[in-house]
C-alpha cells in the first residue's frame, strides 16, 4: 500500500477516486411501481409543505430545523 503521511493527513495513492453521475431514469426499471405511481400523483405538492422547513437564499440550500 502506497501511503503519504503528513500528521494531520493521510493519502493512500492507491485508491482512485471516481465520480459518477445518472439519473433516475437509468437506474429505475421501465415497468418499477414507482413509476407508475409517479405518472398518476403529482408529487409537486410537497415543496410547498416542506418550503418553510429550507433557506430562501439560493446559495445557501440548508434544512432549517
């Protein structure tokens, strides 16, 4: 294992870092109840509910608790 050590930090070379992106509709199968549901509910109600609950600035994107 390939490993620098700084006191505060360790970095192992030999892991790769990978980021991955997608989307619901690559991962969630063609025929998935979810699906269906999603066609026939509109869910758009909830941001509604839960607006009060999230910061109004853009920036910051925080659940208020």
């Amino acid at each position: 294992m390939n490993k620098v050590s700084n006191n505060m930090i360790t970095i192992n070379k030999d892991v790769q870092c990978e980021f991955l992106m997608t989307t619901m509709e690559e991962i969630v199968p063609k025929d998935s109840l979810f699906r269906k549901i999603d066609k026939y509910i509109d869910f758009n109600f909830i941001y509604d509910e839960v607006k009060d609950l999230y910061s109004e600035s853009n920036e910051d994107r925080v659940l208020i608790l």
